[in-house]
C-alpha cells in the first residue's frame, strides 16, 4: 500500500509545530508559574495583609490563573507568532509545496528545492495532532502533513501505511485506524 499527496506547510502550519514542539515544556512552566504566583499572593494577603485564609486563597488562585492565561498569551503570540514573521519576512522560512509519498521502502519528499528519500527505519517518531501529521526525521524537523488539506479517507489512508512500516515505539503518537 502507498499513499501520495501534495500539500502546502504555510505559517499556519509553521506556527501548530512550534507550538506541538514546546507543548510539555509549556506545561511545566505553566504549573511552575501557577504555583509560583499561588504562594506568592497567598503570602501577600494572609500576612502581609492580614486576610482570612479563604479570601487568600481565593485571590491567590485568580490572580495564579491570571498569571498563567498571561504567560500563554506571551507565549503563543509574542513569541512563536512573532518569531514565525520575523523568520518570514526575513525569508529563513517561506511556505512551500511539498509531493510527499509513503511507499513500501521508505517516504520520498519532493519540493522545488530538490527531492529527498528517507527510510521508515530513520524515522525517529510519528505523531498525530487535531493539526497534522507530524513524521519526526530529527527532534527539530519532521515531515508535515496539515489535516486542513487531507480527507477522512485521507487520513485514514496514512495513518495505515505509517502503522504498517512504522515499529510500535516509532508509531505511538498515532490513532490507530
């Protein structure tokens, strides 16, 4: 079984990996700063300003929660999404075109720069997002497909073939179809 399809990784596209990539790192720096600013302005209120230990936690809880909708605003926006235009502009990154085909040997990928072969035994992990396809080559590259730009069939298809060649801890991050 193969499966073949063209697709175009735009800024869009650019921006859901980066935010997979940092996804379990975000959540511990969230927890860190939740709880961080939890003891923090529990602190503040029940010592400093002589509160009643419901009313400092209550405000010590909103305030956390806050702080941790601020930080992922900071995050998403001012640095990926900023990052992401800045390389844009700047043309370290452009959308691209990419004919991609998984086939019984191995995923051939070709674009207008030129045509790579990679074999399934190198692909160091295959992950599956509400987003896309992501088909790990290193821990910073990774073949994308956007689902945006697939069908049910489609994915379904894909994720066959990816199970077929792919060994059990290469394909964990995927649905089973």
């Amino acid at each position: 079984m193969e499966f073949q399809k063209t697709v175009e990784v735009g800024k869009k596209d650019n921006f859901w990996f980066n935010l997979h990539q940092i996804k379990k790192q975000h959540i511990l720096t969230c927890i860190f700063i939740f709880l961080a600013i939890l003891a923090l302005v529990f602190v503040l209120f029940f010592f400093m300003m002589q509160r009643d230990a419901v009313h400092s936690i209550l405000g010590a809880l909103l305030t956390a929660l806050i702080g941790v909708v601020l930080w992922n605003l900071y995050i998403l926006y001012v640095k990926i999404w900023s990052r992401l235009n800045k390389m844009y502009k700047t043309k370290q990154l452009y959308a691209f075109r990419q004919e991609l085909t998984f086939h019984k040997d191995g995923i051939r990928a070709v674009t207008e720069t030129g045509t790579s072969e990679s074999r399934y035994k190198y692909v160091l992990r295959a992950e599956e997002t509400p987003m896309a396809f992501y088909i790990y080559m290193r821990d910073d590259f990774a073949y994308t497909v956007p689902k945006k730009q697939l069908t049910e069939r489609d994915m379904n298809d894909l994720r066959k073939v990816l199970l077929r060649h792919l060994n059990k801890e290469q394909a964990k991050g995927l649905k089973h179809a």
